[in-house]
C-alpha cells in the first residue's frame, strides 16, 4: 500500500461521505417544504367560513386528516428519482 493508493482512498470516502451528507440535507430541505406546504393549507382552511368547508365536503374537525392526507399523497406522487435540478447546487452524475 503507497501513499497515494492511501491518499485515494481517503479522497473516494470524502466524496462518498459528502454525498451522504448532501443526500440528507437534501431530505431535510424536503421534509421542511412539505411541512410548510402542509402549515399553509391548513391555515387555508381554517381561514374558510364552516359553510365553505362544507361546500367543498369537510367539516372544521377534518381539517387536520385533510392536511395528513395531503402530505402522504404529495410523497406519493413526487418520483424518488425525479428528474429535477438536485439542491444545493450538485449535478448528479449521468
């Protein structure tokens, strides 16, 4: 084992570990969005007058259920390997 095979080594498990780490911040970041988005509808509608949320098939005590379901359907759309710009400025490998 040389020096440089070391120094190899060390470089390919920096990268390895940057990507982990850039991978979970990237989970992060997403987490937050889908809280935030899910805060927002959920002032939305309890901004709604009870006679609006029943025009539109919910009672006031829904509102959270409609909200949870909004997030589990909105992860459930959105591909695990989206074809999308990846955060933080990283270009993902071809």
């Amino acid at each position: 084992m040389t020096a440089r095979s070391i120094g190899r080594d060390v470089e390919e498990m920096t990268m390895y570990t940057q990507e982990k780490l850039l991978d979970w911040l990237d989970g992060l970041v997403a987490a937050y969005r889908g809280w935030a988005r899910r805060r927002k509808a959920a002032a939305e509608l309890n901004r709604l007058d009870d006679r609006m949320l029943s025009d539109i098939g919910i009672s006031r005590s829904e509102i959270p259920s409609v909200v949870a379901r909004l997030g589990r359907n909105m992860r459930r759309r959105a591909p695990a390997n989206a074809n999308t710009a990846p955060a933080f400025g990283r270009r993902k490998a071809a």
